[in-house]
C-alpha cells in the first residue's frame, strides 16, 4: 500500500491493522497527523513501514507557518496535550518480527522515547528516527538489532550514555549528533569514530 506523497491530512484509520498480508505501507510525505494506531503490532508480515515526514505527534499544525508541513516547531497543538492522542510510538511496534525498514523520521513525538525492547525487531536493518525530539535514553535492547545496518537518531533530545551494546552490531553505520548524549565518566564508546558521536548539545 503506497499513499505517499499526496498531502493526505487526518489519521492513520485504526482499521489499518486489518490488512495483516500486508508486507509494505509507506505513507510518508504527507499531512498526517494523531497517533500511529496503537495495534500497529497486530501487521504480522509488515517487512517496510515508512511514516516519515508527516506531523505524527501533533495535534493542529500551523500551515501559516509552514505551508510545506515539516517544521517541528510550527506545530500549533501536541499530542500530549489533548485527550484524543498521545503523540508517542506505541509500545506494540516491536512486534513486527519481520520488519526490515523502520522510518519514523521528521514527525513530532516530542514526549515520546525510543520503545524500551526495540531489540526484538529481529529483523530490523533501516532504523531512522531522526528530527523528532525524543526524550529518554537508547535502550540496552538495541544492541541485540544484529541485523541493523543503519541507526540514524540525530537531531532529537535522547539523553544518557550510548549503550556499549551497540558495539556488538557489525558494520553498523550510526549518527547520533544533537542530542544530549554526554560522555560522562565512562566516555564513549571506543568502537565508534567520533564523527558519529560528536556534537552533542552538552553542558
């Protein structure tokens, strides 16, 4: 199912996750906006789910301010502040076993965080989730992502120390810059060029 690109508006229909044969839903490039459906899990054989560039997370959004709909900042009302969404990636995500692409990327989850057992996406190659402002740390579980082959979180609020877990993954090509991820006592991980890493928004 492939609705990209055609300045859709209103939210994904929870009834979505009927479509259990579906292998492939890129909605992405569009005006979307709520929540994704909480039983997004229930998609058993979903293998590529594109989300990005909507307003996910946002409640009402200043066209004003941005005709084109991709500014974080121009959204007028979150999610976490109604009662009609959460604005959050559901929990029920790392049900996807067969899920090799992942992009959340340039949508508002502004009180949202990476889910805790991320690493039970098995089969997970493509995780991008960058420009959202996620809040929390990156959880422990992502280092069981064997298959992961690009991990792009740049650009968000992710705050903590970098799981040396993630040393396990090989050629894992990984940009985590402008989030709060300080070094700490322990400093980084030495498995990753610093390019990687750097510039994070650190006191």
């Amino acid at each position: 199912l492939d609705l990209h690109n055609n300045k859709l508006t209103g939210e994904i229909p929870s009834s979505i996750v009927n479509l259990t044969n579906l292998k492939e839903l890129k909605l992405n490039n569009n005006n979307i906006s709520g929540d994704i459906p909480e039983n997004i899990g229930s998609l058993s054989n979903l293998e590529l789910l594109w989300l990005k560039d909507n307003q996910l997370g946002c409640y009402e959004y200043d066209y004003e301010c941005d005709p084109a709909g991709n500014d974080l900042f121009c959204c007028i009302t979150h999610c976490y502040e109604t009662e009609q969404c959460t604005g959050e990636i559901p929990q029920s995500i790392v049900n996807l076993a067969k899920l090799e692409k992942l992009y959340l990327n340039n949508n508002h989850f502004i009180r949202g965080s990476i889910p805790d057992n991320i690493g039970d996406l098995s089969s997970l190659q493509i995780l991008y989730l960058q420009k959202n402002q996620l809040s929390g740390s990156i959880p422990e579980s992502i280092g069981s992502l064997s298959n992961l082959k690009r991990l792009i979180l740049q650009h968000n609020n992710l705050s903590g120390q970098i799981p040396d877990s993630l040393c396990a993954i090989d050629n894992l090509k990984m940009y985590l810059e402008y989030n709060q991820l300080c070094p700490g006592d322990a400093g980084y991980p030495v498995c990753f060029p610093e390019d990687q890493i750097a510039r994070q928004n650190c006191p």
